[in-house]
C-alpha cells in the first residue's frame, strides 16, 4: 500500500512478512496498475474522439503523444506487476521491496 492510501509515511509502513500477505500485496499492486492502464487507455479514447480538436495542430498531436505515452508506461507497470506476482508464485523469488531490509 503506498504512502498515500495509507496515511503513512514510507518508512511507517509494515512490509508484508508471509507468503499470504506477500501474495496479496502482489495483488493488489496488479489491480492498482490495471486502474491506471484502464485510466490511461480512457484519456487516449477521449483524446482520439477529440480529433478535430479546434486546437492548433502541433498541441493536438502533442496531447495525443503524451497520452499514447502515459498508456504505454501504464502497460508496462501492468507488465511488470504480473511479472513479479507470477516470479513469487511459480518459484517463490519474493521482491526486494518485500525483503527485510529491502528498499522501501
């Protein structure tokens, strides 16, 4: 759980100690990326229907681009999410973020 939905300051935070509460956090780290990818794909959506926006072209082409961007970088953290659930599950590789003295 981040900083921010916690009410807790990083360093606060209570790191997830067995393979149950490790899973879940693996989880829960999926579905807060598929929020932002799904968020992301909604902008670009609304973008893309914009089009001819009235606005000069050079910006309208600068909307789209950054929106495709924010899309892809949301895609790879769904990615890279999956990735670490399907590492600790299939060969119990447990995150370094999840570690005793791991970064926080």
């Amino acid at each position: 759980m981040c900083e921010d939905c916690s009410g807790k300051a990083k360093n606060e935070i209570e790191k997830p100690k067995t393979d149950r509460q490790i899973r879940a956090a693996l989880q829960r780290e999926i579905l807060a990326c598929t929020v932002r990818a799904h968020d992301a794909s909604e902008e670009l959506i609304a973008i893309m229907g914009d089009i001819p926006s009235g606005l000069p072209q050079p910006d309208g082409n600068l909307r789209i681009q950054n929106a495709a961007r924010a899309l892809a970088a949301a895609r790879s953290d769904v990615m890279q999410a999956h990735s670490r659930l399907n590492e600790f599950v299939a060969r119990r590789v447990v995150p370094g973020d999840f570690e005793p003295g791991g970064p926080d």
